[in-house]
C-alpha cells in the first residue's frame, strides 16, 4: 500500500529491488488515485479497473479480490 508521503522515484526503486530478489507478483495500491498496479513478469504490467480481479497466479495460488474492494 503506497502512502501519500511516497514519492515516485522511490517506489519505483523499491518494486525494482523486489523484482530483483526474486519477487514474482507485486501489486501496488495506491489509496489516493484509487489504482492498483499488478506488476507480474519483468514486461507484463497492468492496471485493472474497478470492475477487475486481482489474482495471485503462481505466486499467490488462490488468492484472489476484488479491486474495488481495495479502496472500501
């Protein structure tokens, strides 16, 4: 969950560092502009809409949700 004191620059360092660890799934909420970000393989990155799921593919086997209830 991003912040609002998170700058850019930084969350973009910190998903690298994680994709760079190994990190095969990583969603970023941002509360503010009420977006979640999926970035899974090192080129597939997307931004679903309310009406979306989020899946945990193989990194996350099961878990699932909503996006619109990320910002309820």
């Amino acid at each position: 969950m991003l912040s609002p004191s998170d700058r850019s620059v930084e969350v973009e360092a910190r998903i690298q560092d994680d994709r760079n660890a190994g990190v095969r799934l990583i969603w970023a909420v941002n509360p503010s502009a009420r977006t979640v970000t999926e970035y899974g393989s090192r080129k597939r990155v997307r931004v679903p809409t309310d009406a979306d799921t989020l899946d945990g593919q193989d990194a996350a086997p099961g878990c699932s949700a909503r996006v619109a209830e990320q910002f309820e």
